[in-house]
C-alpha cells in the first residue's frame, strides 16, 4: 500500500534566499521578522484532506474504531513546505502592497483574534502603548454576537 505522499504531484518552487530580500531593499524600507517555531500547526487543511492525515483507533473498553484527524498542516507531509511556501509569499505579496500601516492593522488584528497576550502584542508591533487597540478589525458578525450576548443580560 503506498503512503499519501506517493499521490502527490508537486510544482516546483524557489525559497526566497536572503540575497533576494537585500536585493529588495531600500532606503527607507522596512523589515519585519517573523517566529515560524509553529507556523505549520497554524494552518488548517481542507476536510477534504482530512481521511490521509488521520488514523484509526480502537480505545480501551470501546468496541469501535475511532477515526482521529489531523485537521492542522503535518510536518512530514510532502506538501506542506509548498503550502506553507505559497501562504508566506501571499502575506509578502500583501505586506508590500499595503504598506506598514496595514501590516500593522492586519498584524494587531491576527494576533488578537490568535488571543496573544496584550503585552506580547505591544512587543511584536514594537508599541509603547495601548496603541495597537486602535488597529484592529472587529468584524461585523463578531460585533452582532456581543450585541446579541449583551442583550440576553438586559
């Protein structure tokens, strides 16, 4: 029986290297610096992909198997650098278009709704203050639900 990378065609790709970044900077350019320790774990697969990265289990005392999913991005799976790989170059590609204001938003933004520590944020975003509250996006239908919860106590 072949293993699920063997069903997987890939494309070829180039990493982007640090001579290609220092190529593209100038002056007055910022740049940003990003912890990928779990990066990987932070992306979610489609459930269509879901019956190749989960296993069966029986549990004790139990009479049926269990089938358990991997629903994140798996390390040693063939595909996940390029996945990974295409996900980077799209948050570049974004970065550069938006500009440091809208890296600061989006990033203020991601990290609340990731529920980072306040402080950490104040670091990341390298803010002396509360500042960062201002940038981020509370989405319409987040901002219905608390209406709707505030409600309910009335």
């Amino acid at each position: 029986m072949a293993n699920a990378n063997s069903y997987m065609d890939l494309e070829h790709y180039k990493y982007v290297t640090v001579d290609d970044t220092a190529n593209l900077c100038q002056p007055g350019c910022w740049l940003a610096k990003v912890d990928l320790k779990h990066a990987y774990r932070s992306v979610g697969t489609h459930p269509n992909s879901w019956q190749v990265t989960g296993m069966s289990w029986c549990f004790k005392d139990s009479k049926h198997s269990t089938y358990l999913y991997n629903k994140r991005l798996p390390f040693g799976a063939r595909a996940s650098p390029m996945i990974f790989h295409r996900l980077t170059q799209s948050v570049s590609c974004m970065m550069a278009q938006r500009g440091r204001h809208s890296f600061q938003s989006g990033g203020a933004t991601l990290a609340f709704q990731a529920r980072i520590p306040a402080e950490l944020i104040k670091r990341l975003g390298d803010w002396q203050s509360y500042a960062y509250r201002s940038f981020i996006h509370i989405p319409v239908k987040d901002r219905m639900q608390a209406v709707s919860r505030l409600a309910s106590f009335v």
